[in-house]
C-alpha cells in the first residue's frame, strides 16, 4: 500500500475558526522574508513565532522540508537518501521538526530532525512506510501512521526509549494519529470500527483508544488537541454535513458554531493550509492577492486566538 503524502486541507477550516470578532484584541500582522514562490506549504509554527517549517521545492522542482528562521533564513533540511521531504510539524521552541522523508529506496519514512542529530528515521511497525504528523511541545513524543507487517496502517507513538508504538484500532482494520498533546499524553485521529466507519478518537495510555462519537451522523475525525485536552475535528450531522466540533472529558462532542471573518478582504485569498502554533497565539501562511498576482507569507500575531473556541465551548 502507498502512502499519500498530504496534510488535510480542512485542516484551514479548523485553524481559521480558532480565531472571531469574540477575540477583542486587533491582531498585528507581519511579512516575512521569505521567498513564497518556492514554498509550497507552511504546514507549522513554534510558540514564539520566530520558527516556520513547510514544504518547499528545490531547483528541479522537488519537495523538500524546510525550516526557517529571520536569522538563518530557509534551511532545507534535506532527505534521508531519497529525492523528497515535508516538514509536518514541530515543537514548542522550533528545535525539533517532524515529518516524511524518502529513503534510498523511495519509500516515505518518519523522521525527527534536531540541528545536533540531523534527519532521523523513526522506522516502520514492521512494514515499508510511515509519516510523522504530530510532535510534542518538548519534542520528545512524536505521532503518526506507519504500516504494520501486514502492510496495514496504523496510528503510532514514538518515543526514544520505548521506539514506535502501535495504538491499535477502534476495532477496524487501520487507524492514523493526528496530533499530539502538548505534553504528549493524549494523542488524536481517525480510526475504523468494526463497522468500517471513520471515527475521530483520543488515546491516553491508562485509558487506550476511546471512540469519541459523531454529531449524529456516521463519521468524525479528531485533528487537534489543545493543553486543555480540548479536541477539535470533523464530524458527520444527522443529513451527513461535515461540520466542525469540539470535545472535552467534561461535556463530550459538540458543534462548533462560532465563525470568524479574520481574511474576509476582498481580493485575497488564503493559499495552501495555514498553521497555529502549539499555544494558539500565532498563525502562519501564504496569501494571494488577485489584483497584484502577488504571493506573500504571513504571520499573525494574535494573542487572544483561542478566545472563540473557549466561549464557544462555555455556551450553553
């Protein structure tokens, strides 16, 4: 089986809706140094902004992991024998960065980077491939999917000392981890039932792989989790409408109602996926402007970002 290399596009949604007029607070907005043609995707954003990694391409047009800073500029973070790389996340402080690389047979692998170590491959579970997705504040736990020895895909949790894990299914025959707490305790994704349905779930060691339901629909996915334990993903409605949710130990799954209008300008237009930094404060990307034809990179610098999720969840 071939792993796609993708990141969620609906993931945007996701981001974007983190942020409304409920905020207070006018964000301030920077353009960065960095040269947007050969960036393909901002795919992550450490706590202080001042770390960006993506997806770029080289001279001959190739997808390499990138990670950049006002000082050093771009660094291409290079491959593990292959021709191609994404950059899928990071941590807290911008120090580690996570994602897929090719090997020297082409196969996509896992790998943590440190500018101490260089470019690691996490392995497999016994298969041919796998994908970083997720990565701790600390950088120490990182998650994702990779194939089992029977090709199947499985969520995975990587730590040094205990190497790949593989968190099981929700009783399906594969399962993909999405993200990662800030501590690295919980981690989140989708799994297939025993019915052969998606299902959004969140995973603690005490407690295993939990099914957190739909919003009365079939299926869900679990994308993000915050230091709250606050999840946020997709879920099916009753007339089978994707629409946004949010779950807490507390209250359960519920729908996100809250909109925002952040990039509501006319002629502009967000480009790829934007990303939100572990403590909710910072979102980074590239936006087209039609009347110019011009592509720039953007930082927001909002501090009150998760305001809307938080009085959207407080509702009654």
């Amino acid at each position: 089986m071939t792993m796609k290399w993708h990141f969620t596009l609906q993931l945007a949604g996701l981001l974007l809706l983190a942020y409304g007029e409920a905020a207070g607070q006018t964000p301030s907005l920077d353009w960065l140094d960095l040269e947007a043609t050969s960036v393909h995707q901002i795919t992550g954003v450490s706590v202080d902004g001042r770390t960006i990694v993506g997806i770029a391409r080289d001279e001959a047009g190739r997808s390499r992991a990138f990670r950049w800073t006002a000082q050093e500029g771009v660094q291409n973070l290079g491959t593990l024998g292959g021709l191609r790389s994404k950059a899928l996340g990071l941590s807290a402080d911008g120090a580690v960065v996570v994602g897929v690389a090719e090997d020297r047979y082409g196969r996509p692998r896992a790998f943590r980077w440190t500018a101490e170590q260089g470019m690691q491959d996490l392995g497999t579970l016994g298969g041919l491939e796998s994908e970083a997705l997720g990565v701790s504040a600390d950088g120490a736990v990182v998650v994702g999917v990779a194939e089992d020895r029977y090709g199947r895909l499985r969520a995975f949790r990587w730590t040094a000392e205990q190497g790949m894990q593989d968190l099981g299914t929700l009783g399906g025959n594969w399962s993909k981890a999405m993200a990662v707490s800030p501590k690295g305790t919980v981690v989140v994704g989708v799994a297939q039932d025993s019915r052969g349905r998606k299902r959004a779930f969140r995973w603690t060691a005490e407690q295993g792989m939990q099914d957190l339901g739909t919003l009365g629909g079939w299926e869900s996915e679990a994308m993000r989790v915050s230091a709250e334990e606050t999840i946020v993903g997709l879920a099916q409605d009753q007339k089978g409408v994707w629409q946004t949710f949010y779950w807490t130990p507390e209250s359960g799954l519920h729908k996100l109602s809250h909109g925002h209008s952040a990039f509501a300008r006319p002629g502009v237009a967000l480009w790829g996926v934007p990303a939100i930094s572990l403590n909710g404060q910072y979102l980074v990307g590239t936006i087209y402007h039609r009347a110019h034809h011009r592509v720039a990179v953007f930082l927001l610098d909002a501090p009150k970002l998760n305001l809307a999720l938080r009085e959207d969840r407080d509702r009654p």
